[in-house]
C-alpha cells in the first residue's frame, strides 16, 4: 500500500511538472510574439533622439533574450522527440530578430549614405525640421523637440533643382507633410508647406 501511494505522489508530480513545461513554453511562446511584433513595428516607426532613446530598443532586447530561452528549451526537446514542430516558436523568435536587424543595417547605411543636399527650417519657424537628401535616393527627416527630436526616412526623386517626395514614414507635428519643391539661390521652396533654407548641396 505504501509503495502504492508513493507511486501516485511520483505521477501527480510528474505531471504537474509537464504542466508547468507546457505553462511555461505557451508563455514563452507569447512573450516571443509579443515583443517580436513590439520591435519589427517600431522599425517602421520614428527613430528617437535624446533622453527617451535607449527605451526604443527594450522589446527587441527582450526579444533576444526570449529567443535564446526558447532556442535552449526547444534544441533539448528536439534531442529526445526528434520533430521539428517543436523548433517553430525559436524560429518565429529568429525571423524577427533577423527582421529587426536588417531594418538597422538598411537605416544606417541610409544615415553613412553621403549627403547631397541639407534643406532646414528658417528661425523663428514653428517646426522645427531638418531634411538630408542622401545620395542613395532616401532622406533622413529629424524633427527637434525640447528633450530630443525624431528621426523619419522615405524616398525623394530628385530632377534638375526640384525634389519630389516619394514616400515617407512621418507622422510628427507638420500638418502638411512637403510633397514637392525646389531650390533657388539658397532657399527651398515647397509647394505646400513653409519655405526652407538650403545649407548644402
């Protein structure tokens, strides 16, 4: 009878214990796609400057780490079941870090592309608005705030002294977003927003 109750204290634990795995995997799993969806999305969002910037970069951080839990759990299953549905939340967690990643390597190469032309707000504006036309056909938009300023990137095409913006992530203060404009002397004029200053070309 003893060796009885022992045997059903052994089972009852042994399957708390597998509820706990399967708890925790379901959780790890949900963390994974969690942040994963936190870190591409804010890639398509304002890179920010200043006091806040270090915040951006804590779901993709998080995300690493969730990963690497995952890889260690799902490598040790996979040893002993030999099925690679078990893989399939440390691969989810790998294609966005792998996303996120590319998404840093396109930005700065955008950021380390060469200028061409710096088109900036004149004082005294109520924006404050800074464009770097790259060399590459992106632009690089900072937007200045009190404590920092966002970064924005899109495209530009550029013909003789006119520029026409192809797209753009922005979504800051501006109500009208330039769309068109071109240079003349040192000043940019756009055709639906304020007129600018040409610094360099």
């Amino acid at each position: 009878m003893v060796f009885i109750a022992i045997s059903h204290s052994e089972k009852s634990l042994i399957l708390c214990t597998e509820s706990m795995k399967i708890f925790f995997r379901i959780l790890l799993g949900f963390l994974i796609f969690f942040t994963g969806i936190k870190a591409v999305s804010s890639e398509f969002e304002a890179y920010t400057l200043g006091l806040f910037s270090e915040f951006q970069y804590f779901p993709f951080a998080f995300l690493i780490l969730f990963t690497i839990v995952s890889l260690i759990l799902d490598i040790s299953s996979f040893r002993v079941d030999k099925k690679l549905l078990q893989l399939s939340v440390s691969f989810a967690g790998i294609l966005f870090c792998s996303f996120v990643v590319f998404k840093i390597i396109q930005r700065n190469s955008i950021d380390n592309s060469k200028t061409i032309l710096i088109v900036s707000n004149k004082p005294g504006a109520s924006n404050v608005l800074t464009f770097e036309f790259k060399e590459n056909g992106h632009f690089r938009l900072t937007e200045y705030f009190s404590f920092g300023g966002h970064v924005y990137y899109g495209k530009y095409s550029k013909s003789g002294d006119s520029i026409k913006i192809i797209k753009s992530n922005y979504h800051g203060f501006l109500r009208n977003f330039p769309k068109k404009g071109f240079m003349k002397a040192d000043t940019f004029y756009w055709n639906n927003s304020d007129t600018m200053l040409l610094e360099k070309e």
